[in-house]
C-alpha cells in the first residue's frame, strides 16, 4: 500500500510534520497519536504504545552494549 505522508494526515488527522518526525526517530508515539493510530488502523492503542516502549526499550540496549 502506497500512501503519502500528506495522505496520511488527513486520513488520520495527525499532522505531517509529526507524521514525518516519527518516521525520522525525532518524536515518540504518544497517547494522542496512539490513539488516532488505533483509531484509522482499527486496532489498540495499546498496540502502538508497546510498539513505542518496544523500541525505546531496543534504543537502551544498543546504548548499554557500547559501554
């Protein structure tokens, strides 16, 4: 499935420029966007906040195996 970020925004009513910095690792999936995920995705929010605290989680690890 092919879609722009722009499509996407509308679609979700999240804005592209946040679109944007998530996809770019700039900015966290919070509750709101959670939400609005789970919302156009018909799933959880818990979904996407465990994805969130998945990847936080794998950053740790990278980050502790340098030391």
């Amino acid at each position: 499935m092919k879609i722009t970020t722009k499509e996407f925004s509308i679609k979700t009513g999240i804005l592209e420029s946040t679109i944007l910095s998530i996809v770019n690792c700039k900015t966290d999936i919070t509750y709101e966007i959670a939400n609005m995920l789970a919302a156009y995705f018909d799933n959880s929010i818990n979904y996407w906040i465990n994805l969130q605290t998945q990847y936080d989680n794998y950053l740790k690890s990278v980050v502790n195996s340098g030391k």
